[in-house]
C-alpha cells in the first residue's frame, strides 16, 4: 500500500492534511458539475430501457464485479434479460466495443472480460457510457441496462443507483480525493436506492453482502488446487481481502506480489515464484496467455440470504416500473 493510501485509512495523517487544499478544489468542481446536470444545463441521455447504476463512493476495490455478477444470474433467473456497459478500464478505447469469447483484457479490461465470461450476458465497453449504453441496445436485445461502475458518470440518467462499500474498510478518513479516498461526499448515499456493505457492517447499508470462494482452479485445465503453500499474485484495489480470503480458504501464503489496480501483468512479474501462484479471476483474464501449469485463481461469488434476495429484486422491480 502507498503512503498516499496509507494516509486516507488513518485520522490526521500529515499527508492528508496538506492535500486538503486540492480536495476542496476537487469537492468545488465535482459539486458544479453534479449542480449542472441537475439543472439541466448540462444535458442527460436517456436510454429506450431502464438503466441500473452499480457504483461507489470510494476509490478502490468495494465489490462492484461479484454483485453485478450476482445480479445478473437473479435478473435472468426472473425472466429479465440484461445487458452490461463498462468504462473498459486499462484499455484504450475510443468507440464502443462488444467484449466477445475471442477478446483480451488488453482490448477490453480486466473487469468486462471477467464478466463477459461469467454472466452469461452482453457487454459493451467506451469510457462513454452513453454511446455504450446506445451500442448494446443496437446489438442486443436486453430489458435492461447495468452499468458497472458508473455513479459519477451523470451524463446517463439513470432508473436506480446501487452503492458498495466495503465493510472492511468503510469510507477511510472520509476526506475526497486526494486527501482521502473518497470521489464523492458521504452524503451523496442518501441520494441513492440500495447501498449494500461489502463483508463487513456499515451504518448507512440496507443489505449485507458476503463473499465465499470456490475452488481453486487451473489457468490452463479444471484441475483444482487443494489447500497448500502459495504465492499470492495479485493487480486489484484491494488486495489485503484476497489474501484473507485465501486463508480462509486454507491456503498458507509464503509470498505476497501485490501490484497497482487493473495492473497489465507480464511474464516477469512472476519470476523467481517456486510454489503454485495464487491470483483472482479478475487478474487470470489477462495471465492467461502466457500462464504456467502451476497457476490458479480463486473465484469469489456474492450471496445474500434468501430473504435479502428476495427483497432487493423486489425493490429493483418496483423501481423499474415507476
């Protein structure tokens, strides 16, 4: 972890002080813009079918992925088909582009591959939302639009908002970038539909979501790694979770390769690791390429109890019908 994370997870940190001055020029200027939009100074664009916002209020990993992915699967186990919009993070592109079975995480993130793959749904891809949103509609035939990961991106109106927040780390110092790690004021919560905490308790949260891992599989074949030693591999924004996940698992971490969120691994990365290699899926889209026989990820799956499920469709479906 950086100096500069270190400081937005410790009260009065020194760091966190100086940078005082540009968050409340960050707080100034995302404040105009938010002010803009709902003025209608600066126009929104309104797909043809409904849009749900899966976001946060804070910089890092909150488990966006996992409860999209978790969505998903209940939306299409009610008959509803929907189809996801990304930024493509650690990409570049330009226009939109549909992630298919033949794509790279090079070519369209780490976090729409791992989608893609999974949950049995469309996703396009554009730092613009809205022309995403407008492409998928155009190659598709959804009921809906998830849009991962895009709270501040005003420029799409949208039908419901749904917040993460890790429940480890709640909202750090409470301090907007860059003096601590929040990218909009904690405020902006009442203002949303659903705020569900991630494995841990938050005040502010309507449902708790957990994670549980299966088992670990091969990057080249369904082998499955049974508890062991291992070197722990990881690019995502919170690392230190994994790793607890890992041992929750049963697995003995000898050594820990933790790298910068969406980081663009190499062969190099993982040279000199003598044990089987531990990552996320996440981070196995992009290692597969160049994988060894001895590498493994460790896929995590969100669960709420059956009456939370119950409730939060229910809550999605009236909202969608207003």
């Amino acid at each position: 972890m950086s100096l500069l994370e270190q400081s937005w997870y410790q009260k009065g940190h020194w760091l966190s002080v100086l940078l005082l001055p540009l968050a409340a020029l960050y707080w100034l200027l995302s404040s105009v813009r938010r002010v803009l939009f709902r003025l209608g100074i600066k126009r929104q664009y309104k797909l043809a079918v409904p849009v749900v916002i899966v976001g946060n209020i804070s910089v890092g990993g909150t488990g966006k992925t996992p409860f999209t992915l978790w969505l998903c699967q209940q939306l299409l186990a009610e008959g509803i088909k929907p189809g996801i919009i990304s930024r493509g993070y650690g990409a570049k592109i330009n226009k939109p582009i549909t992630v298919t079975a033949t794509s790279t995480a090079n070519e369209v993130g780490d976090e729409p591959l791992l989608l893609a793959r999974r949950s049995r749904c469309p996703v396009v891809v554009c730092p613009d939302r809205v022309a995403a949103g407008r492409a998928l509609l155009a190659q598709h035939n959804v009921d809906m639009v998830i849009c991962d990961d895009g709270l501040q991106h005003y420029r799409l109106a949208r039908n419901i908002e749904i917040v993460l927040v890790d429940g480890k780390r709640g909202f750090g110092n409470g301090l907007l970038l860059p003096a601590g790690p929040l990218r909009e004021p904690r405020s902006r919560l009442s203002t949303v539909e659903l705020i569900i905490a991630n494995s841990g308790y938050i005040a502010e949260a309507d449902y708790q979501m957990q994670l549980s891992c299966g088992s670990a599989k091969s990057l080249l074949a369904e082998t499955p790694l049974l508890p062991c030693e291992v070197t722990l591999v990881a690019g995502i924004g919170n690392p230190q979770r994994f790793l607890l996940t890992a041992q929750q698992a049963g697995f003995t971490v000898v050594e820990q390769r933790f790298f910068a969120d969406h980081h663009q691994f190499t062969a190099t990365d993982f040279a000199g690791i003598t044990t089987p290699v531990l990552m996320t899926e996440k981070d196995a889209v992009k290692c597969q390429r160049f994988a060894q026989e001895n590498w493994y990820c460790l896929p995590v799956d969100a669960s709420f109890s059956a009456d939370e499920n119950k409730k939060i469709i229910n809550i999605i479906n009236k909202l969608l019908e207003k």
